[in-house]
C-alpha cells in the first residue's frame, strides 16, 4: 500500500473523532506529496514516524540513546530528522547504530564516519556524534 493511500485510509478512520486529528493527518498527507520516497514507521506507542531519504542530506535535528532502556545490551543510535510545516521527516534509516551500550559501558562503532556517509547526512550530523563520543566516552576507552 502507498502512503497516499495509508493516509486517506487513516483520514477516514477518525473523519467523526478528533478535528485536529484529522488536520494533522492531512498535513501528514500533504507533505508526503511534496516526498515521493517517504515511508511510514508505526511505532508501538502507535505513533506514525515518517522517514525520508531525501531529507538525509538535509537533516539538522539530532538525537543519540540507547535502542531499548531495559536492556543492559542496546545499540546506541543516531535519529535525526528535519522540521517541515511542523512535522518532523526522519532520515531512512530511521535510526542508525553508531555503537552498543554494554552493562552502561557505551562502545562507539569505529566506523562510524563511514555509516554516517553510507548514508548521505551532513556535516551536522558528524560533528553532533563527534560532540556525543567527546562527552560520554572516556578518553581511555
């Protein structure tokens, strides 16, 4: 199913709910005409995250955490997004990993330069990471 779709199907679902849901559903549907290789995220929280690879290169928005919070084996991830007409376009992928979070021990991916350009994000991004690894990692590790 293309996101046009999904979306119009989503529109219809809660026509007789919520106003402002189906305001922002529409601006959902509006920006992803203006992104024809937008993708569409369910999260379990049933949150509609939107991923783009052509915002990867754009991207100024940036997170670093832990994949999962009970673990005490987790990625380490990068997500990073753009802001448009208020709603954030995620990068595709959505998050990308850039280590592991052992026992609160963070080991950062040595190349993670080169997965950061694999997919296109700007300088922002590497000095954004760069900042994170300064930081949290202690200059030992």
């Amino acid at each position: 199913m293309d996101v046009i779709s999904y979306l119009d199907q989503k529109i219809e679902s809660i026509r007789n709910t919520t106003h402002d849901s189906i305001l922002e559903l529409e601006k959902l549907k509006e920006i992803a005409t203006k992104f024809q290789d937008i993708n569409i995220i369910n999260t379990k929280s049933s949150k509609i995250i939107l991923c783009s690879k052509s915002v990867n290169n754009k991207v100024n928005n940036f997170n670093i955490s832990k994949s999962c919070t009970c673990c005490e084996d987790a990625f380490l991830d990068l997500v990073s997004w753009i802001e448009v007409d208020g709603i954030n376009i995620h990068s595709d992928p959505y998050y990308i990993c850039i280590g592991r979070v052992l026992y609160n021990n963070i080991r950062i991916d040595h190349n993670w330069e080169d997965i950061l350009k694999k997919y296109n994000l700007p300088k922002a991004a590497f000095d954004y990471t760069s900042k994170y690894i300064e930081e949290w990692i202690p200059a030992n590790i």
